[in-house]
C-alpha cells in the first residue's frame, strides 16, 4: 500500500471505500457490443447500476439488426432508466452522412453518439465505462464521481492489471508509457507530464462534468481514451483532474496480431497521441522517435522482469520485447484528423441522435 501523489491528485484505496458522490444527478454511458449480451460481466454491470440508481443510463450499442431485439429486450428486463442509443441504424447512418460526420465507425464514434444523448439530458454528470470487467461493483461509480462533487472537472480511474500470476496491461505497459516517457526526454511540455502522470491512462473509466463532456472531440476508435486526455488537459489542466484507485480490474485479453488486436490498437492510440500533441505545437520527430521508444521501453521490460520474479509470477521477456518490436511500428506521422466534433460544436444535437436512435430501434423489434 502506498500513498504517492502524482502531478494530478490521486485518490487511493485505502479503506475500500464506497464514498458518497452524486449518482443521482449522474448519466452513466456504456458502450456494448453484441457479443457482450447477457454476459456474465455485462448482467453484473448492469444490476449493479440497478442498485445505484442513476439518474440516467445510457448504452452505445453495436449490434447487428437481427440481434438487436433480442438484446433490446433483454436490457428493457433492468429495473435502469436505459436509453438504447442503436449505432448501426440506418437514420443514425443517414444522419452523419449529412452532415457530413459519416465515416470509420468504432469504439470512440459509439460513445461520441451516446454522449450526445446524454448531454442532451440535464445531468450535471457523465460516467463512462465499459460492460466486460468481471470483477465491476458500486465502488466503481462512486469513485469516479466523487471529485466532481468536490470541483474537480475530469477524473480517471486506475486499476492494477495482474491477473492469474501475470502482467496484462501491455499496451499501456509497453507502448503508451514508454512512447511518452521517450517524448518527455526530448519536449519540455505539459501535456507530456499530464500523460504520464496516469497510472493507468488507457482505463476506459472516466467521469466529467457535463461541460467538460461537451468540449471532447472524441477519437472513432481504440484512440478514445488519449484523445479524451488531450481534451481533458485543455480544459481542466492538472488542478481540475483527479485520478481514482478502482482496485483490481479483470477482462477479455486481446491477440497482439489481428483486425482487433493490440498492433492495430497501438496504431489507434499513436494516433490520438499525436494529434492531441500537434494541438498543442509539439513538433516531433518521426525518423528517430522510434529508436528512442524502443530504448524506453527495454529499460521498462527490464524493471517488469524484475516486479515479476519479485512476486514470484511468470514473465515471458522474450515475447514482451517481440510486442515492443511490432508496436513500433505504429509511431509514425499522424493522419488525417477524423476526430467527431465536440458536442458544443457539432452541426448535429443529442435530440437529434436520440430521435434517429429511437426510431432506428422501433423498426426493427
């Protein structure tokens, strides 16, 4: 047990603390796949909410037409106010296309669609996790909401990522870490230092004020969560973001190879990175920024190494310096910004999204 504070205020586990925060005037926004209907996980996330009582519950749904009744009505079975905001519908399709906010759809562009829905409401809060971790309890809410209530705008939760005598976390380990920590020693930036002051900065578990929520220009895909970081930075800085301790966290692991795996998601997320730097004037250099990561993150496999025989888990160097090796791979110049528009700015509104959502649904159960 430790009790370090970072550049942003950290919150720690010491007590298992359940504190109180304000979950009644919260919007809690859950992106979910159909692969993820009925889950185990999923079931658990939502009859914990059931118990919480937010003030508002809105789910980004990807789901083919003929599953989407099915999971419809199994979410219509919790006793939540549940907004089902469909992100494969056709009006929700012909809607973007006209303003011209149609493209790649992913995990970023489903949430973006959701937040909408969500600011639209008069929540003062917005909560946004995923529906896979096994281990989900009311601590988790509770917690990232509570420094709202105390001023802050933006807070970020972090989890240790060790399960079954092993180290998972490993885009975050060996890519994010080491690539910010190989720009650190080259800039002298803020942004940098707020980046690497997550402990676990890639957690898809995050609360905001709904102003803050309206200002995010969110990446479409696996780039969501460092995108959501650059905007953050803008607009609460260190002072006005907290990061809170959510205990331990246990879900699916991906492949490192793959349409969907961890090399494609290194991609994403250097991506996002880069762009919220160039926001901010950093020039970077490309030719040689992956020299430094790699060197980076070898001093990182090293000290793992050593945390890990330490506690006596299994650790496979080998293969983590194979992974470093292929996300290099990914550091190179950005390209075209795709980011959807923050909702203070969009050309579309919230209603207009919970219209088409709505609709798109009815026609299809």
């Amino acid at each position: 047990m430790e009790y370090v504070q970072e550049r942003v205020t950290t919150l720690h586990d010491f007590a298992d603390p359940v504190p109180t925060a304000p979950t009644d005037r919260a919007c809690v926004v859950v992106p979910m796949t159909e692969r993820e209907y009925a889950s185990l996980a999923a079931e658990g996330v939502l009859r914990t909410l059931e118990r919480l009582s937010p003030a508002r519950v809105v789910v980004a749904l990807r789901a083919s037409p003929d599953r989407l009744g099915d999971v419809v009505d199994w979410l219509d079975g919790f006793s939540l106010p549940v907004d089902v905001v469909w992100c494969d519908g056709p009006r929700i399709h012909d809607l973007l296309d006209a303003s011209d906010l149609n493209g790649t759809r992913g995990k970023g562009r489903d949430v973006w669609l959701a937040l909408g829905v969500a600011l639209a409401g008069d929540s003062e809060y917005v909560v946004v996790h995923d529906a896979d971790a096994t281990n989900y309890s009311e601590r988790h809410v509770a917690r990232l909401l509570f420094p709202l209530a105390r001023g802050f705008a933006f807070t970020k939760g972090y989890y240790a990522r060790v399960e079954d005598q092993k180290l998972y976390g490993r885009l975050f380990r060996l890519f994010y870490t080491p690539l910010v920590r190989a720009l650190e020693s080259r800039h002298d930036a803020p942004l940098l230092d707020y980046l690497d002051a997550f402990r676990y900065a890639l957690a898809g578990e995050f609360a905001a004020t709904a102003d803050l929520a309206a200002t995010l220009r969110v990446q479409r895909g696996w780039g969501l969560e460092v995108g959501t970081l650059g905007d953050a930075f803008a607009h609460a800085g260190f002072e006005g973001t907290a990061q809170v301790d959510l205990g331990f966290h246990e879900h699916d692991h991906r492949a490192v190879s793959g349409p969907s795996g961890l090399g494609t998601m290194s991609e994403e997320v250097a991506d996002a990175l880069f762009h919220a730097l160039a926001d901010v004037g950093l020039d970077v250099d490309f030719g040689t920024l992956p020299d430094a990561y790699r060197e980076a993150a070898d001093a990182l496999v090293r000290q793992y190494a050593t945390d890990a025989a330490f506690n006596g888990f299994e650790y496979d160097t080998a293969g983590e310096r194979q992974q470093v090796a292929e996300y290099a791979g990914a550091i190179r110049a950005p390209e075209t910004d795709a980011r959807l528009p923050a909702w203070r700015d969009a050309p579309i509104s919230g209603d207009d999204v919970h219209e088409a959502t709505t609709v798109d649904v009815e026609a299809e159960r």
